[in-house]
C-alpha cells in the first residue's frame, strides 16, 4: 500500500512539475493594480489552470489545463487587449513556481 | 509662465500610476474626497482605448462661500502609451459634458442658485517605473461665464519593491489649483497604497484639510 501512495504522489508529482507552461516577458507592467488586467483576462480562458506574474523580471507566466491547448497568439493577445506589449514568449515544460518573486 | 511650466511638463510626459480608465470590459470606480473638493466616477472601458462614464464633482470655494455641484457624463480616451521594460507613459484624454449648479453665497446679495452646462475637456499625461511616479493634469471646466480650470501635478516614489500579490507603499505630494475657486495651491502629500485590487492614498493638504483618493477595477 505504501508503494501504490508513493506511486502516485510521484505521478502527481511529476504531473504538477511538467505542466505545458506559456512564459511572456512583457513590457509595462510597472505596478500590481495596473498588471491586474492581464490576470483577469487570463483566467477568463477555460484553457488556463493558473497565472503567475513576476513584476521584478517583467514576465507573465500561465500554466495550461491538461489535454488544452493554447496558442501563444492568443495569450500574446490578451495581454495587448490588456494595455501591455509582449516582447517575447515561448512554450515550456516546468512549474510555474519557478517565476515567482522570492 | 504657469501655463508655459505645464505645457512643458505635458510635453515631457510627466508620470501618473493607474490611468482614469482600466482594462478592456471592466468598471473603474475612483473617488477623490476632500472638503474643498469631492469627485467620485465610474467608467466602463469599452475598449483598451476608450471608456464612458458618470462623474459628480463638489467644489467649493476657500473662502466656504461658492459651492459647485457638477453632474457629467464622461469619455475617456488613452492618445498614446510607451511601453518600456522597467516605465510606462501615457497621455489621456478626458472629457465631460454636464449640469452644473452654482451657489454664490454671497452674504451682500440675495441667495442664488444657478443651473448651466459645463464642458470639462483636458489631458493627463503620466510616467511611471516601479519605484517612481510623475503626472501632469489640465483640465478645462467652463461655462457660461465661468471658468474653473483646474491643474494638477503629481511626484512619487515607492519605499521599496513588491512583489505583484504584495501592497506597495508610496509617498505622493500632490500640487493643484482650480481657477476661480481656489487661486492658492493646495499641496498634499499623501500615502499611497497600491495593491492588485485597490489604491488608496490619505493625507493632509497645506490647510490642515484630509485628504482621500481610492481606485477600484472590478
């Protein structure tokens, strides 16, 4: 039994590290009330699981439900709707911890 | 020579934090309270350019004696913005068209109470970085022999950096005049505190007077 838990903590566990993350770095964003659009919109999309966004290093990251896929136009998109230019962004494999502000 | 220093500053784009319209299909709500001056809005943006709105604005005279009441239906329309890594610029365009009732109180004359349409055209111009901020605002209220116009210039700076879930604090000193009303310039410094879903700022003016801002999105 505790085999069979270990299992699948690892499988969750791996699940949750390689989730499909789209990474944006995105100029403007100089203060959270303002940056809160892109946010909103984001987790408006059914696609999305959760956003983080990292002033310091000015990137917008979003992690991808399973089996959803997103193009980055429509995520580059948004964030234009929002006020913001997008000047680069890339899909990843990762964890979206890893652009939080320490 | 003020008009010139103005210009001059609306040229440079002087800075100003959150604009006076949020993000494409959301609400802005914004009040500004004081006891001279009491302005409270909501706008809705139809697009990431453009919002319209409702406005009502107080004024009142130093003197205690001329009170306005200003009712106004509102458009707002962001002309340029400059996105850079670490600074954002903006310049504005703001707009009203409205009622305005006008009491002279004057002890010598019998009381009065005047209705007119007002228009309240003006730019704000605002640049911002994460640690700092300047705005320059000039706005046209205008009437029928009347005019109170009204300038403002804003200079800021935050204490530290945050993180994007973390309230920033800010010191803000604010200078403005308004035509015809209060021909000294009231300075306020304020606090400012900036969060992913409010802002506020509190402070007190050069008469001793408190001061309140606040900006919801929603």
């Amino acid at each position: 039994m505790k085999k069979f838990n270990l299992c699948v903590l690892m499988i969750l566990s791996f699940n949750l590290q390689a989730a499909e993350i789209i990474k944006a770095e995105v100029n403007g964003m100089v203060c959270a009330f303002c940056a809160q659009g892109i946010e909103k919109k984001l987790r408006k999309l059914p696609q999305i699981q959760d956003v983080t966004i990292n002033l310091k290093n000015h990137i917008v990251a979003v992690a991808l439900n399973d089996q959803h896929t997103l193009t980055v136009n429509t995520i580059k998109d948004l964030i234009k709707d929002a006020g913001y230019d997008v000047t680069d962004i890339k899909v990843m494999q990762g964890d979206l911890q890893q652009f939080k502000q320490p | 020579m003020r008009i010139l220093i103005l210009g001059l500053c609306l040229l440079w784009a002087l800075p100003a934090t959150a604009g006076p319209m949020g993000f494409q299909s959301s609400w802005m709500s914004m009040g500004d309270l004081g006891p001279n001056w009491r302005e409270a809005f909501v706008n809705y943006a139809l697009t990431s350019r453009d919002a319209i709105g409702i406005s009502q604005t107080y004024m009142r005279s130093d003197n205690k004696l001329q009170t306005r009441d200003l009712s106004e239906i509102t458009y707002t329309r962001l002309l340029y913005r400059l996105n850079q890594a670490h600074a954002q610029s903006n310049l504005w365009f703001v707009s009203g068209i409205g009622g305005i009732n006008i009491d002279n109180n004057q002890p010598e004359a019998k009381p009065e109470v005047q209705q007119k349409i007002m228009l309240s055209p003006g730019v704000s111009a605002d640049y911002e970085t994460r640690r700092l901020y300047f705005s320059a605002t000039q706005r046209l209220y205008r009437s029928e022999n009347l005019n109170h116009d009204y300038s403002a210039l804003r200079a800021g700076f935050s204490f530290y950096e945050t993180d994007y879930t973390q309230t920033q604090p800010w010191l803000v000193i604010e200078a403005r005049q308004m035509h015809d009303l209060t021909e000294q310039v009231e300075v306020t410094p304020m606090l400012r505190f900036i969060n992913k879903q409010y802002f506020i700022e509190a402070g007190v003016n050069n008469t001793q007077q408190v001061r309140f801002n606040f900006m919801f999105i929603f």
